[in-house]
C-alpha cells in the first residue's frame, strides 16, 4: 500500500472506495437537473440573471425546421452544453469569495429547493453520484429551515425532512443526515432544529453550526443549548471552525466542555486538540482561504498527526468530486494508498453510522485497499 498513486487517472479513483462526512446538499446538485427545474420555475426569476445563452441553449432555440428525430437529438445535445455552460458560470460567479459563494446558494439552489419534490429527486441524485464516484458511506448535511419556502411558511420542517428522507429510500450505501443551525440565526431558531434532529434521529446523526465564519466567528453562545441538548439525546455534534478565523482560547474551551470531537474544515493553525477535521481542500482554494493546492496545509495537518478527512464540501460550485479531490492530494503530495485508507478510517470512526456499520465499512476499506 505504499505504492506511488501520482498521475493515476480519474478512472482510477473513481473505483477506489471512500467515505465522506462533510458535504451540502445545497452544494451538490446536478447543473442539468438545477437548469431542468428552474425552467420550470421560469429562468426570469432568479435574482441572479441567467446568460441568454444558456436559457437559448437550454430551450433548443435554433433549427426548428428539423424533422421531429433530428429536433429531439439536437435539442439534447444543447441542452448538455447548456448545462456545461451554466455549471462554469455559475461557479466563477462562487468562486470570486465566500460571501459569493454563499449568495450563489442563496439565488440559483434554495429557489429550487422549496419545492418539496425537486427537495427528494436532489437528495436522490446527489446519493447516485456519490455511488458513480466510488463512495460507500457518506454523511450529507443541510439547514432544513432554508427549505420552508420563500416566506418560511409554504412548507414545514417536518414537511422538509420527510421530503429529504425520501431521498435516502432505496440508497446502497448507509447515508445519515447532518443538521445544520446556520450563523446568521438565533437560539429560537437552533433550539427548533434540534428538536427536529432529536425526532428524525433514525435518519439524523449529528447537529452543526455552519456558514459565514467571518461575519459571525467563535462558538455561538445562542447555539450551546440546543447542542448540548442534542448532544444529550444521542446525536453527535460538528461545527464549522477553523476555515477562516482561528478560534479563541474561550472557543477552545467551550468545544471542550460541550465534547465536539468533529470539525467542519478545521485548517487554521494547530489547536485542533485530536478533534476530527473536515479538511474540503478545493473549497478552500475555491473560495480564497489557500492560493493554490501546493499552499494547502492537508498534507502538513497529516503529517504532523492530526486527525484528518478528505471531503467534497460540495460538488456544484467547486466543480470537483471526492475523486478529483484524492487525485489532487496524491498528485501534489504523494500520497499512498496507505495514507488513504487510513483518513478514510478516520472518517468511519468519526462519522455517525452505528458501531456494526462503522466496522463493515472498515473491513470492507481493508479489503479494498489491500488489493492496491
């Protein structure tokens, strides 16, 4: 297993097995099927204005005097390319800052997502991908409240949970939900989510505090209390840390008393105390943290024994896939197979399946890389 795995082909990764625990759902979607439903919903109403060539490609304009069969051939062969278009638009509009990448989510997904039947197909096909990719685990987090519709009525949180479970039915690999309180937000707000949690916990696993670190750094006060209460009926805790601030003493302090072992990204300094990161390497080059892979401090993390994963944060507006990531980290740090197996082990042991899941996926990551 020590083998060198720099220039092998993304075919290659893709058949490898892995495991993820930190990834949006609200990051993940198809540019095909994003492109399929807003044209439904009417291209005019995003608030970030489409490309007119994009919509042109997408609705087939152009040719109208083919016969029927060539007009069905051309039609699809526009609207792949309308999907390639919009998925490079899209994610150079994200990748400008955070803050864009958050109102990326904000304009071109949540509009999509009220909608309690887009909600389960994308849930469904981000798990069909995550297959297609080589995953045979994955944890996929989302803010539930952010689904309830434009006025935060139009749906309930139990009507969004039970839309995103149904996305879950008939998955071939185990998939548990992550719950996310969201930064902007408050007490109210988090206490609701985590009672949610607590009622879907066959489904849920863990309990978050996610987006803008900047603007809302540390460990938010507000959300201790419905933390500690999840973390009393079961559930486990992660928090996004460590991807823009490095955390006070008094955070340190309050992970340690509330017993959150995960963190959601993680790379800032050292003090990460044996706690679990989440690194999502291209998410942090995407949104400036790092200027280029070789910057990165996954290797050096590692190296230096902390506890670390490898994750997608997201697939949409990075552009990459948890292959493409593997590919990168062993292409620019020699990475061996070794070294592979052993973050995909810590990522079982961190994640939130049950202790006779988590030693089948180790068995079956064993096997799987001794074969390399």
């Amino acid at each position: 297993m020590t083998m060198n795995l720099k220039n092998k082909p993304l075919s290659f990764w893709r058949r490898l097995a892995k495991a993820q625990i930190h990834e949006h759902i609200d990051c993940s979607l198809r540019p095909y099927s994003m492109l399929d439903m807003w044209s439904k919903v009417g291209f005019e109403t995003s608030k970030l204005t489409f490309p007119a060539e994009i919509v042109a490609l997408w609705q087939g304009q152009g040719k109208e005097n083919l016969s029927a069969e060539k007009r069905g051939a051309f039609i699809a062969h526009s609207r792949r390319k309308a999907a390639q278009l919009y998925s490079d638009w899209v994610s150079s509009y994200a990748k400008e800052s955070l803050n864009n990448y958050l109102a990326a989510i904000g304009f071109h997904v949540l509009p999509l997502m009220h909608d309690m039947d887009n909600l389960t197909r994308i849930v469904r096909e981000r798990i069909e991908d995550a297959v297609k990719d080589g995953h045979i685990a994955i944890e996929l987090r989302f803010a539930p409240q952010l689904h309830t519709g434009p006025t935060g009525s139009e749906n309930s949180l139990d009507d969004v949970m039970k839309a995103t479970i149904a996305g879950l039915k008939g998955s071939p690999i185990p998939v548990k939900l992550i719950v996310c309180a969201l930064r902007h937000e408050n007490g109210e707000v988090a206490d609701k989510l985590a009672d949610l949690a607590i009622k879907y916990h066959r489904y849920v696993g863990k309990f978050d505090l996610a987006a803008s670190e900047t603007t809302f750094p540390g460990v938010l006060q507000w959300w201790i209390p419905a933390a500690r209460k999840v973390k009393a009926a079961g559930l486990d805790l992660t928090i996004h840390l460590w991807e823009t601030n490095e955390p006070t003493d008094e955070d340190i302090l309050e992970l340690d008393a509330i017993g959150i072992k995960n963190v959601g990204h993680g790379v800032r300094g050292l003090r990460q105390g044996g706690r679990v990161i989440e690194v999502c390497l291209t998410s942090n080059v995407v949104t400036g943290q790092y200027a280029t892979y070789a910057d990165h401090p996954v290797d050096s993390h590692y190296r230096s024994g902390v506890r670390v994963t490898l994750n997608t944060d997201g697939t949409l507006f990075t552009q990459t896939t948890l292959s493409l990531e593997y590919q990168r980290v062993a292409d620019t740090f020699g990475w061996t197979a070794a070294d592979f197996l052993a973050v995909n082990i810590i990522a079982v042991e961190a994640s939130s399946f049950s202790a006779s899941v988590k030693r089948k996926l180790i068995a079956q990551f064993k096997r799987s890389y001794k074969a390399l």
